[in-house]
C-alpha cells in the first residue's frame, strides 16, 4: 500500500477505522473480479486501486 495514496484517502474518509473498513470491502471486491472504477497503465495492487478510488471520488460509505 502506498503511503501518499493512504494520505490523500485520509483527507476523504478522516476516520482511520471507516477508511480501512472501506479499503477492505473494496480490496475483496477487485480481488472476486470486480472492475476498478479508475484506469491506471500501470499494474497496481488493490489495496492500491481502492485507495485512488477513494481519492477519486468514485467511491462513497454510509455510517
């Protein structure tokens, strides 16, 4: 996991036990075949993917 992704997630999800919740759903998800919401040209992993998800925008959570 990359930690200047991890930073950039935590301006979006502030509360470190929802952003590993979400991380985590979406990590299992990608893993099961889902299709990532961003393109990269690079091969990333999907903890990786989820984050720049988050970063995006393309991912929500409901407490």
């Amino acid at each position: 996991m990359r930690d200047d992704y991890l930073k950039e997630a935590q301006k979006k999800i502030p509360d470190a036990n929802v952003l590993v919740n979400v991380v985590a759903r979406r990590t299992t998800q990608l893993r099961h075949g889902a299709t990532p919401l961003i393109e990269s040209l690079e091969v990333q992993a999907p903890e990786d993917i989820a984050l720049r998800e988050i970063i995006d925008g393309k991912l929500s959570y409901e407490l």
